[in-house]
C-alpha cells in the first residue's frame, strides 16, 4: 500500500459487528540508503469524537432546515446592539435591506423612538434571558405595517429578533372591534 504523511481515517468492524472508526498516522523508517526498513503505524480510536461531530452536523442541518422554511425575518444582534447575522426569505418585501446594515447600531437604522424602544428591548434581554415581544408598525407606501418581534438570548454576546408581519391581523382586529361596536350600537338602538 501507498504510505501516507497525513493523517486519514478508516472505518472497521470488530468481531460483534460494531463499526469503528480509527484515525491512523504513518511514519516511514528508512536505512543509511534510503530504503524503506520499516512503517510505523499507530491507530487511535476516534468512534466517539467521529459520532458526535456526524451527530452535531445532523443537528445543524436540521436546524438549518427549520430557519429556511420559516418565513419571518431573522436578526442576530451582538452586545453592542450591532446587526450582525440576518436570514430573510424576500428581502426585498421589507421595508429597510439588512444586507445594507450589517455592522451598524440598531439605534443607527431603526428611526425614534422604536429605535430606543428595541434598544431597551435587547438590553433587557441580555440582563434577564427572558424573551421579550414587541409589537410595532412603520409606514410603508402610506399605509401602516404592523409587526411583531420576539427577542431571544442566544448565548452571553448575542440575541436573536424574529420579526413577522402582522398587518392582515391587526386589520382583522379592527374589523371585530367595528362590528362589535355595530352590533353593540344596534342592540343599544333596540332597547330604546
């Protein structure tokens, strides 16, 4: 066989059938003329390291799945309140382009006072660890967008915001309240 100066891994099987994987250096041992005397070769046993990175990178591709099929808008702010990750499906349905802001403030894109509002939003996200929900809208072409945002703590140096629209909502609710003051109207009108 070939004599290798890397490194490389081998899967076998011992007598009960279990797969193994061993990590196996080479050295080659040569006379005073230069020709090969010996090999010596060590295996290490790495099943347990090899099961946990296959299982780990199982783990994240899962996880990778989930964020693709979720159509909110996803930040990953660091403690200096700085965008610095983002996974959008559209961006070009929102109404700011996060590739613009990366590595900007929060208080920097996000005009007031919402900008200090999220500003505080994450600050006490970093202190607590507690989620915070925040329900906010901007005008878009005329018209009121209205949003949601729930701010999770991912670790001591980041948060996550997820954002969706809840616009269809929100119009919804003002069409319950219309109809119940109607139907609250006409009840009063009844009794009269």
């Amino acid at each position: 066989g070939v004599v290798r100066d890397e490194p490389y891994f081998i899967e076998i099987s011992d007598s009960w059938d279990n797969k193994h994987m061993l990590e196996v250096f080479e050295v080659v041992n040569k006379n005073s003329d230069g020709y090969v005397r010996n090999v010596t070769g060590i295996a290490r046993n790495v099943t347990d390291q090899y099961n946990a990175e296959l299982e780990l990178k199982q783990s994240e591709s899962r996880q990778l799945s989930i964020l693709k099929a979720i159509p909110d808008a996803i930040f990953t702010i660091d403690r200096e309140i700085r965008y610095v990750d983002y996974r959008v499906q559209i961006e070009e349905e929102l109404w700011y382009k996060p590739s613009k802001f990366l590595g900007m403030k929060v208080s920097e894109v996000v005009p007031e006072p919402l900008g200090s509002i999220f500003t505080g939003h994450i600050e006490r996200v970093f202190e607590t660890g507690e989620l915070q929900r925040i329900e906010y809208s901007f005008k878009q072409k005329g018209q009121d967008k209205y949003y949601e945002g729930r701010i999770i703590k991912l670790d001591e140096e980041f948060v996550m915001v997820i954002t969706r629209p809840i616009t269809a909502q929100k119009q919804i609710e003002v069409e319950l309240r219309k109809a119940a003051k109607a139907a609250e109207s006409a009840t009063e009108a009844k009794s009269n």
